[in-house]
C-alpha cells in the first residue's frame, strides 16, 4: 500500500472486501488524488456507506487493504491513528452527535478534541448555515443537522473530506452555498474530497471523477467530463437501432440500451461523432444519472 503523503493519493483501497448476511463488499478498488474532489454514486445498498466505513477503519475487513493520507485503515481505530484523525473531515448521512446539546455545546466539545480546532472558524461557518447557538442537536430540521456536521468537518484544518450524502435535506440555496465551501476547501493544495450523493446534479458541478458501485462491486470509475461533455443519448425508434449497429459507430461492446414505450435510448461514447453520422436521430448530452442507469439496467446487444 503506498502512502498518500508520498504520492498525492488521499485515499487508496486495493480489493476491499467484507462479508455480511446477504451483502458482500467485492474487491473495491478506490483511489482518491490531491485536487480531486471523486464523486461516489450507487443504488441504495449499493455499498457506498459499506465502503466509507470500511477506508475509515470503523470495522475490520475480510480482504484487500485500504489507507487514507498514507495510514492503513484499521490502525485509524488505535491511538497511533489519533494524528490522521485530525486531518479528515467526516460527515455521515445521519447526525452522529448527542441530541441533547446546544450548538455552541459542539463546538465547546470539538475544540477539546481537536488540536487543530479553529473556534472563530466554526462560529462563522454556524452563522453563514443560519444556525441557531442555543439550539438543541434534537430540534434541528435534518438539512440543519447536516450544516452542523459539515460545519464541524471544516473547522479543524482537515487535509480529506469524506461526505456521506452532506448535501441530502438541503434546500437548492443551501447546496449551492455548500458547494462553494467545498469548491473553496479542496482550491487549497494537498486536500481531496470523497462525497458519495444521490444528488447526481451536485456532484455534476462539483466533481472530477464519479466512481459507481452496485452490489458491492465498482462497476465504472470514469472522469466526470467523459460522461457529460464527450457522451450522448441517442433518442432512437425501434428501427434505428439496427441502423447504428449496423454503421459501426458504437462498438458492439458499448452499445447499451434501455427501450420505452416511446422507443430506445441508445448509450453513445461520443455524441458528436454521432451527430455527423447520423443528423436525423436527436443525441442529448449524458447526465450521470443517464450513464448510471444504462450501466446498471440497459441492454447489450
């Protein structure tokens, strides 16, 4: 396992694996670079919270092996991962903070953990979310629970975010407030942000590679401007899909498609290119949302 300090990679996991009752992580392979900011998408169940818990060594493992800033996984549960802790920003999809404190309890809290806590920091960043000091964890909405954890994450100097859906319950303002702060976090060199989302609009705006998973194994890992600015749906009737086959423009291997009602949508490597061939046959640019669904449902031919 290479470390993250010496190579630029934050986060590195090599056939990851773990066995459940009716669930298995399979051999996840996950690499996460300085300046990147790696969407990480999936069904539900698909594995991603599985996999998050799994780098922050929160279990142990059945195979492969993992490291996050250069630290094997399963020693981030022991004293001598105290360090690395510190530098890691973490925010899961549910509030993991006790219900019975304040806001201002929180941050009293986090600056006795943390060494490199940055108390004006975390009051600014309560204040620019709208929270309310005196507010109990119990009686913030879910999207303000989440402002407060993500105000937590930023407060301590971390060098690696690691995001499980910290942008589900936001209204659209608060998102894209959110997303500046992350825009802003990982301009500063030497930092990375892995955020899994089912918002796939945000990750969109804000990400340089989405990885998938579906039923525990990575199924693509592909940087985020192939999928929206090279690839195409092509709005096809039943007859046109012979047509494409045919021309050879979509290798066999990468045609994939799903029908409607209304017709096919044929998955396209390169819309462009497509659009030359064929101008009478409409081709849209690919949304993450598109490419996942025709990885995961569409037909090969």
């Amino acid at each position: 396992m290479s470390t993250g300090n010496a190579s630029g990679t934050l986060i590195e996991a090599r056939g990851l694996t773990k066995h459940y009752s009716g669930f298995s992580l399979e051999g996840v392979d996950l690499t996460v670079n300085e300046g990147e900011v790696v969407g990480f998408i999936g069904q539900n169940g698909a594995g991603k919270s599985t996999t998050i818990k799994a780098l922050l060594g929160l279990f142990p493992t059945d195979g492969g092996a993992s490291s996050v800033l250069g630290v094997p996984s399963d020693e981030l549960s022991r004293a001598s991962g105290a360090a690395t802790k510190e530098q890691v920003g973490v925010v899961f999809d549910a509030i993991s903070l006790p219900e019975h404190l304040k806001v201002a309890d929180v941050g009293r809290i986090y600056q006795r953990t943390y060494a490199t806590w940055d108390a004006h920091r975390f009051e600014r960043l309560v204040g620019e979310f709208g929270l309310d000091a005196k507010k109990t964890v119990k009686s913030l909405s879910r999207g303000m629970g989440m402002k407060l954890s993500l105000a937590c994450a930023l407060a301590h100097d971390a060098r690696l975010l690691i995001l499980d859906e910290a942008t589900a319950g936001l209204d659209p303002m608060a998102r894209d407030e959110v997303l500046d702060l992350l825009r802003d976090f990982v301009a500063e060199p030497g930092r990375a942000i892995l955020m899994s989302s089912h918002i796939t609009s945000d990750l969109e705006r804000i990400a340089d590679r989405i990885v998938c998973i579906d039923a525990g194994r990575i199924v693509f890992d592909l940087p985020k401007d192939v999928i929206t600015d090279e690839m195409g749906v092509a709005r096809c009737r039943v007859a046109d899909l012979e047509k494409i086959a045919d021309a050879g423009v979509v290798p066999d291997a990468e045609l994939r498609y799903l029908r409607h009602d209304y017709g096919i949508d044929v998955l396209v490597p390169d819309r462009f290119a497509f659009a030359e061939s064929f101008p009478d046959i409409p081709v849209d640019r690919m949304t993450i949302d598109d490419y996942m669904t025709l990885t995961l449902k569409g037909g090969v031919r």
